[in-house]
C-alpha cells in the first residue's frame, strides 16, 4: 500500500506534515503576525506560508472525509445485504 504522507518534489520524496503539526504551526505564524512589529516583508512571508499550511491542512481533511464517506457506503451496504 502507498504512503499518503508523502509528497514527491523533483526526485526526492519529501514527508508531508501530519495535520497536527500543520495546524500548530498555522497557529503560530498567526499569533506572531497578532503581535505585529514585523517588517512588511517578514509579514507577507508569514502570510504566504500560512496559506500554503492552510492549503495542506484542507487537503488532508478532505482525503479523510472521502474516506469516512467510503467507510459509510460500505456500512451502508453491508448492511443491505443481510
């Protein structure tokens, strides 16, 4: 079986980071952008690597919906059949 936690960048597969770690560090480049005192360009930094977590973050939820849906249809047809 595959592993869905990697991500392929040239030749090398690269880990993926887990949700939880997205997600904290998410919360930290917000917190640190909150305090404010940053360069604009320090700032817009944070800003675009925010989005890239965020953008990792709905991907891993969505392939964890698609599978709770696959789980229920198959639930659902197991189910069915008795």
């Amino acid at each position: 079986m595959a592993d869905t936690n990697k991500k392929k960048t040239g030749k090398d597969a690269v880990p993926e980071k887990s949700l939880e770690q997205s997600m904290q560090e998410l919360a930290d480049i917000v917190a640190r952008m909150e305090k404010g005192g940053m360069p604009l360009e320090e700032t817009f930094g944070l800003y675009k690597e925010g989005m890239d977590l965020l953008k990792q973050c709905r991907s891993a939820i969505d392939r964890v919906e698609k599978e709770l849906e696959i789980l229920e249809d198959s639930g659902e047809d197991d189910e069915d059949g008795e």
